[in-house]
C-alpha cells in the first residue's frame, strides 16, 4: 500500500449528492437511501448529470485519533472476515469494506445490489479490528475507503483476495498463484506533464449480490475528477489467469487532449540491463520488466524497462493496438532470491480492447527512484482524438491478470536484456536472449540474419547463434556511443526473410 503514494498523492474528492435512482440521500457521500431501486443505466446518467455540474471536493475529514496513521499502523487495522458481505451463502465470493486513514483518506460510498434494489453499507468499529492503532470514536460512522472481493481462488473452499478497490481510481487483482504488483487505473489525466498529474477517483460503488455458486462477480463505479465524469462496470472472473471486463462511459467537463486510457501502474528498480546505481544483494527487483505491444499490423514489440537517472517518457504510434501490457517475464525465484516480495509471482497485466481504439500512441513513463516502495512505471494509451466538452466517450476493454499475456507464441520473446562494458572505451554491449518453440523447429542456423539499428552512436561485431543451454537464440552487439547521451536501438531475428522473433525497442541513457 505504501508503493501507491507516489501517484495517488493528489487524488481529490467529489461533493455532488448524485446516485442511480429515486431517493437520494442528500449529501456528499453518495450514499442510497435504503431500498432504492438500481440499474447500471441510473450509474450512467448519474456521471452524464455529475458532467455538467461544476468539480467540487467532498468529504475528507477523518476523526482525530485518525488523522495521522502511519503506514504500520494502517495495517494493523483488519476486516473481521467473520463478518465478511455473503459469508457462508455459496454465493462464490465474499465483500470486505476497507477501513478511511493513512493514504485512503477521502470517503466512498458502497452499496450491495439484490433483487434489484441498492442497500448502503454502513460503519461500525466492531467490524475491525484494530491491534495498537487508534480506534474511531464509538458509533460514529466514518464511512469506507473502498472494498475488496475474495473468492476460493488457489484451494477450494478458502476465499482469497482478487480484487480491491482502493485508492482514487487504482485497483489491483491476482491470478492463481500471484501475490500483489501492479494496478491499473480506471483514467489517467496529465502523468509526467510539467504542470502536475490530476487524479480521477471513484467516489461510489455498487456491488451485485452474486447467484448461487456464481463464477463471475460485476461491480459498477462512479468516477469523477476536475475534467470529467465516468460510469464505469466491471466483470470480474477468477481465475488462474483473472480477467476483468471493463466497460465505460465517459463525460468530459472540458477537453482532455492529456488522457491516459486503460492506464497500468508498476515498480522497476533494477535488473540486468539497468544495475548501474543500485546496491543490492539481489540480482533483480521488480513488477514488471517490459512493455509488451501488439500493434494493428500485427507486429509485437517489446521494451525492457529501465530506471533512468531523469525522467523518460516514450512514445509508441499505432492505428489501433490489438493489446499491450506491462509485464512480469522473470517467474523464478533465482532471478530475486528474494523471500519476503516474491517478486517471482507478481502478475503481469495485459490490455485487450474490445472495439477499436483508433489511432494514438502508448505511452511509457520511467521515472527515477532509489528504493522499491515506490511505483515509478506508466504506461496507458493515448488517442490522437481526444475527449473533447461534451462528446461522451465509450471504452470497453479486457484486462488479463496473468503469468504470460494471452497472444500467439509463434515468435520467439526476448526473454532477457543485458548490458555491460563494451570490448573498449565508449563502448556497450547487449547479450539478448530469446525463446519459443517455433526456434525448435528451424531446419538449421545458417539462413538466420540478426537486423539491428541504432539512433546515434555506431553498431559493432553483431552476432546471432543457437543458445544450446536455452534451446533458444542468442543475440549480441556491441554500440559506439560516440558521445551521445540517449541512443534508441532495436533489433530482431529473422529466418531468411521471415522475422521468428518479435521486435526488441530499447532506450540507453547516459
């Protein structure tokens, strides 16, 4: 929880009393009346209406005793499974509000959908438990900051974790197997711009009461922020791999030409091809190591992530991505040695679009950082048309939690970067290593060609050959710098002319 500091610092709060349905509470928290009548369509007029009303920021007041928790004590404070929403009903997943405080100060309101109705979910001190940390007063109704679903992902029987909402418009969840890394966001407004990052946030949820034995759970949310409006619905179906249906309206204020869609939020702090100013005793540290591209002409790209010394922002042009993803290539524990992180198991996060996005470019933001705790990876799509006042926007997309991204394995990946000193003065030089069946069935190694180019310096002794250890290639080169400070290179392998790899991008920075 500490690591979400660095992006949802300026999360602001909404103050409009707007709700799908008759019967509103009056107030700022958004809350239901009991037994108001509830559709997805009423979440979508209620972010059409909430549009055309000026921002305003809404309850972030804690009591005292709240006031300054820090992280250790954030933590002590527990939901009491015991009392966990649909406990013990076979409704296949269980709801647990998250406690306000620490980073999770401004007040959501949640409600549970049945029979077609919204019922709020109200405070009570006796649903957690608190350890050292200071306790709200008694019978005061602080609110919540979010929930989270639990269903018997890894055993059956024991409800685990999937998904929580937490945290202006973050939201993490697992797949069979993993532990916590990476987010996503419902929006991204201005990230790495100059002028400062605004922060949409989900300000109410509704969560459907799941059937018997249900395998998929769906929850709607409204979004608000200084630019915009948005209703947003969610299908979440566990799994070895989770997937989360994502379907969203959204209702600018004014233009938005900075909009991140569909944005990802991870950590790398070193590995490989990027130790240079990290002592560590393990060998890597990271979420996620590369940005995976699968671009419209069906070409895949992949950028292995860096932690630069100055912020780096890049930029990837496509007519509409078929999928993109940060993602977790690494997945044994000798490439951490680390037991407490169990970097080894952090998801990967693939985005598939389900209607075509049109043309853009994805973004990728790297921003500097000397310890692991903070999130200092971005990456989103932005669309050459932008959301302009008044124009609804509708995006509908999959996102795959996963150990390996769900896309044809016909190339081979570039399953490793690394870098070291080059053969002499000014010199680097990159060792590549790729995999995939398709290497196994090459009839022999002399038709194969490595392409390789470089934006400034110069490329010396390029070499591609079998890896007997791997079964798979084995690339190097080594690149002149020539005096440049930031070098683009990229390269692949073909068999004669056909490429049998995908397309390796990489930045070098002094």
């Amino acid at each position: 929880m500490l690591r979400r500091h660095l992006m949802i610092g300026g999360a602001a709060a909404v103050g409009v009393a707007l709700a799908p349905g008759a019967g509103m509470a009056s107030s700022n928290t958004l809350v239901a009346q009991e037994g108001t009548p509830f559709n997805p369509e009423g979440v979508l007029r209620a972010a059409q209406t909430l549009a055309t009303q000026p921002f305003s920021r809404g309850d972030a007041n804690l009591p005292s005793a709240l006031n300054d928790l820090s992280y250790d004590q954030y933590r002590m404070i527990r939901f009491d499974r015991a009392q966990a929403l649909w406990r013990g009903g076979d409704l296949g997943f269980e709801l647990q509000p998250a406690h306000r405080g620490f980073l999770f100060r401004e007040r959501v309101a949640l409600h549970e959908v049945g029979d077609g109705v919204a019922r709020p979910l109200t405070f009570g001190r006796e649903q957690f438990t608190y350890g050292e940390a200071p306790t709200p007063p008694e019978g005061e109704d602080i609110g919540f900051a979010g929930a989270r679903l639990l269903a018997p992902l890894n055993r059956p029987g024991h409800f685990d974790e999937v998904v929580s909402f937490l945290g202006a418009s973050y939201f993490r969840a697992l797949g069979r197997g993993h532990v916590y890394g990476i987010s996503a966001r419902g929006l991204a407004i201005a990230t790495a711009d100059p002028k400062g990052e605004e922060f949409p946030a989900f300000r109410a949820f509704w969560f459907e009461r799941p059937a018997q034995g249900a395998r998929q759970a769906t929850v709607h949310a409204l979004l608000d922020s200084e630019s915009l409006a948005g209703a947003y619905t969610f299908v979440v179906r566990p799994g070895e791999t989770t997937t989360m249906d994502v379907d969203a309206h959204i209702f600018p204020r004014r233009d938005v030409p900075l909009v991140g869609i569909a944005p990802l939020t991870s950590m790398y702090l070193h590995g490989p091809n990027d130790r240079g100013r990290i002592d560590d005793y393990r060998p890597a540290v990271h979420d996620s190591d590369g940005l995976l591209m699968l671009k419209a002409n069906g070409e895949r790209v992949w950028r292995p992530l860096t932690n630069p010394r100055t912020l780096q922002v890049s930029a990837f042009a496509d007519e509409s991505p078929s999928g993109f993803g940060l993602m977790q290539r690494r997945r044994e524990y000798a490439d951490f040695h680390d037991l407490e992180a169990l970097y080894h198991r952090r998801p990967s996060l693939w985005v598939e679009p389900l209607d075509r996005w049109g043309p853009g470019k994805l973004h990728l933001v790297e921003i500097p950082t000397d310890g692991e705790i903070h999130d200092n990876i971005a990456a989103f799509w932005r669309p050459d048309d932008v959301p302009k006042k008044g124009q609804p926007l509708r995006l509908r997309y999959r996102l795959h939690w996963c150990s390996r991204a769900p896309i044809d394995t016909t190339l081979a990946s570039f399953d490793s970067t690394r870098v070291g000193q080059g053969s002499g003065t000014g010199m680097r030089r990159f060792v590549l290593d790729a995999l995939g069946p398709a290497l196994a069935e090459l009839a022999s190694d002399t038709d194969l060609k490595l392409e390789v180019r470089a934006s400034r310096g110069s490329l010396h002794h390029g070499a591609v050959h079998r890896n007997a250890v791997t079964g798979g290639l084995r690339v190097a080169f080594e690149l002149r710098l020539e005096g440049a400070n930031l070098v683009e290179l990229g390269a692949r392998v073909l068999s004669g002319e056909t490429a049998i790899t995908e397309t390796w991008l990489y930045r070098w920075t002094a």
